[in-house]
C-alpha cells in the first residue's frame, strides 16, 4: 500500500479483505482526463464516436471529415434543446458546414400552406468535406430528425461558387442565369 493511505479495514479483516482493499488502493493513480473526455475539442478522434454516442448525436458517419463530426458532437445538445424549431434545423445544417435559407409557411407571399416551409441548402465543403449527393442525403435526413414532426418542407440544394472578375478593354454584354435545382420525386 502506499505511505499516504490509511487503511479503513477494522483490526480483524481477513487477508483477503486487505488484499482486496490493497489492489483497490492503486485505482485513484489511474488518470482520468475528464474535462479532455468530455470536450468535442480535445477527446482523441477514436474515441469521438462514443461522446457522441453519449450526447445522443442521432447519425454518424464514418466517411464524414474530423471537422463535421467534432462539430455534430459540439453542438447536439443545443440542438436537441431546441428540436422542433427552425432554429435547430439552422444549427444541425451548420453543424454539417452548410448555410440555409428557410422561409416558414406563414413568411411566404403568398401565404403557403400551413406547417410548410421552403429549406435553401448550400453545402460550402466546409471542412474539407465535399458535397457528395450522400453527404447532401445525410444533412436531409438530419433536417427531418431536427424538425417539428407536423412540419413538411420543400427541398433546394444551392451552389456556391467563387470566381474572379477581370476587366477587359472592350465593353461585353453580361448574362446572368438563375438556377433552381429541386429533387424529383
């Protein structure tokens, strides 16, 4: 036993008591690093899908990048707080590193149908994580799990794109073309 532990057994423990109580004594030197196991920020990635298993992240996948799966973990108890609001499906989209629009039923000119809404999704690949038509699936499936349950809503994937403007000597027409892009059903 160590010097600084005092033994709690009365004078006439048997020897197994004692040798239990003395192969007990050693597990406060264990370290247990909870503030590190308990952080999306800091807990080793092979042990990441167990904290989110413990803040009852609804879906995990593999495949996702570090970034989307740490910021799944960060923000699922926000998220389940406030399930079945427009504001938690705007989060668990962010969490996925996507921006959206969303316009409720009641915010629509004119007035759409009641317990609908319009979701504008634009997935940047933040992360590193590219926009694959199943990463897109998995951010669905998440917005009809965050969502209210009487609520249906109407899909449009976005694109984002970056491109540099040049100036040229001479005068050109500009056209520009608006794309909206929905799922066939």
């Amino acid at each position: 036993m160590s010097k600084k532990f005092k033994s709690l057994l009365p004078p006439n423990s048997t020897p197994l008591e004692r040798a239990l109580e003395a192969a007990t004594s050693r597990i406060s030197d264990v370290p247990v690093p909870l503030r590190t196991l308990h952080n999306p920020d800091t807990i080793d990635i092979k042990l990441l899908p167990w904290l989110a298993w413990h803040r009852s992240v609804d879906s995990w996948k593999p495949y996702w990048t570090e970034e989307v799966r740490r910021a799944r973990v960060r923000n699922a108890m926000k998220i389940h707080r406030q399930k079945g609001t427009a504001k938690a499906v705007k989060d668990v989209v962010a969490a996925f590193g996507g921006a959206i629009l969303l316009r409720e039923w009641w915010q629509m000119t004119p007035m759409g149908e009641p317990f609908t809404f319009e979701l504008v999704l634009t997935l940047s690949g933040a992360g590193g994580q590219s926009a694959t038509a199943e990463f897109v699936d998995d951010v669905i499936a998440e917005v009809h799990r965050t969502k209210s349950i009487r609520s249906h809503f109407t899909f449009t994937q976005g694109i984002e794109t970056q491109a540099a403007i040049a100036m040229a000597a001479t005068a050109r027409p500009v056209t520009y073309a608006h794309l909206n892009l929905t799922e066939a059903k």
